[in-house]
C-alpha cells in the first residue's frame, strides 16, 4: 500500500514513514552492536587499522564532540530529546524519501548516543557516551555521530537544492 487516505482527506504517505524508521532503527543497531564490541574488544588498548590515520580506541565521553560541554550532560540529553521529538512530529509529515532517510540518521544517531547517556554509568541522562573511531586532529566518535553529522550534510543538501520535504500542499 503506497498511502493512506485520512479523516481530512490528505494522502500520508507510508512508504517514506518506514524508510524514516527503517534508518533510524538501522543506525541504531549498527551504533549499539558497534559499541558493545568496542566495549569488548578495545578494553585492552588500541588497535591501528591504518597507521596512525585510523586507530580504533576505547573512550568515554561526557561532552559533546570536541568535548564541549562535558559538564552539560543533561543539557545535551535533553536538547537531543527535543530534536527527536522534532523529528516525529515533522516525520509523520514527509512525502520524499530522501528527507525520510536524512530524518532516519539523524533519529537513530540521536538515540544512539542518547541511549548512552540514559543506560551508561552515572545513568539519569548523565551518562558517558562510547566513543571508538579515532582520526588524526579529530575528536574520537561512534557511528552515531557519524550518523548525525551525515543528516546535518543530507538536510543541508537537500535545502539547497530546494528537495520538497512534502509533496503534497495539503500535508505542509
């Protein structure tokens, strides 16, 4: 079934709702199982995959990237809620598959982390979120970062491309 037909008579359309959540649970699989391996696997020390330019190291981050905020950790778990929000609210509207997509990782990264800052150690929205992949000059992160640092490339992408989020004028 490609649409559904609603009580005002707007045509919402599912096919672009599961490719939302599709990515988000997607990216949140991926982000969870990666860390649980980390946590596993990196405890001993690093690993360099590639010299010096990619090395996989276990840390623990209190901050936001570049460890801003470390001490604002409930300003950041309560910010990323608001987006998620955000983003069910305006998902349930999208007609374009590559918004879905662009909603879809940014969802998932934000659960990601945000599941870390509930479930880890101090717990509360407090937590300390795993971050694994090092670069050189870069700050360490997970796939939930990268996750959201794409959405924020996609949406800017699309934005100016002018990609419509919603087809249909009724749905905006």
């Amino acid at each position: 079934m490609y649409g559904m037909q609603t009580k005002r008579g707007t045509t919402l359309n599912l096919t672009q709702r599961k490719w939302l959540a599709a990515t988000a649970l997607i990216i949140f699989a991926l982000d969870y199982s990666s860390k649980e391996l980390a946590l596993n696997v990196l405890a001993d020390g690093p690993i360099k995959v590639l010299g010096s330019f990619l090395q996989l190291k276990l840390v623990f981050n209190s901050g936001a990237a570049f460890s801003l905020a470390s001490n604002a950790t409930i300003l950041l778990s309560t910010f990323a809620m608001i987006v998620a929000a955000a983003i069910f609210y305006y998902g349930r509207k999208v007609t374009s598959t590559k918004w879905a997509v662009a909603l879809g990782l940014a969802l998932g990264g934000i659960f990601g982390n945000l599941s870390d800052r509930i479930f880890r150690t101090p717990g509360g929205l407090k937590g300390e979120v795993v971050d694994w992949i090092q670069l050189p000059n870069w700050p360490i992160f997970n796939i939930a970062d990268m996750s959201v640092v794409s959405a924020a490339i996609l949406i800017t992408y699309l934005s100016w491309k002018n990609v419509p989020f919603v087809k249909d004028k009724d749905l905006k």
